[in-house]
C-alpha cells in the first residue's frame, strides 16, 4: 500500500493541475512541480493526452511520444479522443529500405576489388597426392583438411583445389584476373597428366572496399533498423543490406566493405544505394 501511495502521488506531481494543459510536464521537479520551458517543441513531437483512472476529470498532461511508435490506450472505455494515442506514422521516409536510384548522382566515391571468389570444374577426379609431389607452392595435410592448397604469383591467387575436381579460386583482384588465375590453376594440373577441362567458369562474390566520411552508426541504425544489424560491444561494425544479395560493413570512421556481388556493375549499383543514406549520417 505505501508503494502504491507513492507511485500514486509521484503521478500526481507530474500532472499539471487547473485547465488544460498546453505544455509538456516532461523536466518537472517531482517534489515541487518547478520545471522549466517544454522540451517537445525543440523535438518537434506530437503530444497526447494522457488521464489518470480514479481522477477522470483532471486535466491531461501532454507527453511526447518518438516516431514510428504504434500505441493504443483505451483509459476510457468509449471515449475515443481521450482514451486512443495517436502517433507519428512507422512509415516514415527515414524507414525506406536502401533502394538503386534510377538516376544516380555523381559522388566520386571509387570502390576498390580487394577479392574475388571463384569456381570452376575440371571434368574429372584428381590424384591430390600426385599433385602435390609433382607442382611448387603447395600445401596438402590430408589429416587436417581434405583439399589441396596452391598459388601462383602471376596474378596473385590462391586455389583450392578438391578431389572431385572442383578449383576454389581467391585472391584475385578482379574478374579477369579470377579467370586467368584458374586457367592457370588447371593448366598446371593437366600437365601432370590429367584430362582436365575447363568447365562452368563461376564469380561468387565480389569484395570491394571504399573509403567515407565519419558517421553516426547509432543513428543509421535507427533509421534503418529493419534491414541493418549493430552490436557495438561485439563488433565495431554496422551490417547493413543495401540490395538483393549485397552486404555493406559499415565503420564508423567510414570505411565500407561490400560483399555478395558477382559483377562489377553490380558494386557500382550498391554503391550508388549507399551513398545518400551515408550522407545523411555524416558527422559535421
């Protein structure tokens, strides 16, 4: 009873007594009723009207409620305009999901290919064993991971090759170095013998990296709750999905990586996308 008789009393002191309220009582003294100017003009919110159940007929306090907030008290059974809270529609502009502008504005932001990943088939089973004896700049521990592991230096790459004749390709720095690299990779193994063929040539991802400006992450992540991810305590990073299949890690500082695309246009296209949301949220 005496917890009640607090709680009871201490919303008594935020409600503002005689006619109705038109300020906020929002940073008022709960002992004293003091406060100072209403806050919720500077927020630019919408205020409603709240009642207290055993004081019907008090006056009503205004209390600011954020955007995208969906809220219905029904405090008065049949009475629609006290007792329902109107908000600010959860659609705003700012909720949107990231979508390719039709007409792009030029930014003068250039991504840069850091990786591509690649596969191709050779048509037949492989001899990892053979290989590995027989070819420089491999690593084969069938104990530890059942593929072999080669690279070349011209262009830079790594294969990983599998008994089922399956290359994985990494490294490269662009598609056509992704494609030659892997012609190189099966060229090296058919000349030990084996009928190698060139098939299903494939680009899975591509991973581009670009330089920004400072950012606000918590509020990006606001804005864009629904289709970005932020654990700050876990990772300094906000995941963010820009279109179909493309992700954007975000720092803060404003370095972007982007990952998932399978062509060069389609880096571009990203980040055409991301480039206005990340103005928005620059830091001044």
């Amino acid at each position: 009873m005496a917890l009640e008789r607090f709680f009871d009393e201490f919303i008594a002191n935020m409600l503002i007594r005689g006619s109705e309220a038109t300020s906020c009582s929002v940073g008022l003294d709960p002992i004293t009723g003091a406060g100072g100017a209403c806050p919720c003009n500077a927020l630019n919110v919408k205020r409603v009207k709240v009642y207290l159940l055993d004081d019907l007929n008090s006056p009503s306090c205004l209390l600011p409620l954020t955007a995208g907030v969906n809220v219905r008290l029904d405090m008065m059974a049949g009475d629609n305009e006290s007792g329902t809270v109107d908000t600010l529609p959860a659609s705003s502009p700012s909720a949107d999901p990231p979508a390719v502008p039709e007409t792009p504005e030029p930014h003068g932001f250039i991504p840069v290919i850091q990786n591509v990943i690649s596969t191709v088939k050779l048509g037949c089973s492989l001899d990892l064993n053979l290989i590995a004896r027989n070819t420089w700049n491999t690593e084969y521990r069938p104990k530890t991971y059942m593929a072999l592991v080669m690279r070349i230096r011209k262009p830079r790459a790594t294969a990983t090759i599998y008994e089922s004749g399956v290359i994985l390709c990494s490294g490269a720095k662009s598609p056509d170095d992704s494609r030659r690299a892997a012609r190189k990779f099966a060229r090296i193994v058919q000349k030990l013998g084996f009928p190698v063929r060139f098939l299903n040539f494939q680009i899975h991802n591509i991973v581009a990296t670009c330089p920004f400006f400072p950012l606000y992450l918590e509020a990006l992540h606001l804005a864009y709750h629904k289709h970005s991810s932020y654990e700050h305590e876990l990772f300094p990073a906000l995941f963010l999905k820009v279109v179909s299949g493309i992700n954007a890690t975000i720092f803060a500082h404003g370095k972007v990586n982007l990952s998932g695309a399978k062509t060069v246009d389609e880096v571009h296209k990203a980040l055409d996308t991301i480039v206005p949301i990340l103005t928005r949220f620059r830091k001044k």
